[in-house]
C-alpha cells in the first residue's frame, strides 16, 4: 500500500471517530455545548433578519 493511501485511510478512521462522553472533560463539554448554543443562537438571529 502507498504512503499517501496509508496516510489518507489513517486520516479517515480519526475523523470517523465518535467522542464518548468519558473521553472528554467535564469542561470542555460545557465549552463544546456553549459554542454549539452560540453558533445556533447566531443562525437563528440572521435567518429571522434575512425572512422577516
């Protein structure tokens, strides 16, 4: 197998990887969910500016 396939399929397998809940502090969480909070905050506001 080439490099860059090895390579590319190393990459693949750590984006395909799902964070359980114990694998994460307890704070950064909370900063996850308060930027997830923020960023949906956000869309709502300029969707009901852009569709009144």
């Amino acid at each position: 197998m080439s490099g860059s396939k090895q390579w590319a399929l190393e990459k693949l397998e750590q984006a395909n990887a799902i964070f359980e809940p114990g694998e994460k502090s307890w704070r950064a969480q909370l900063l996850d969910l308060v930027i997830w909070s923020l960023e949906l905050a956000a869309a709502w506001w300029l969707a009901s500016r852009l569709w009144p």
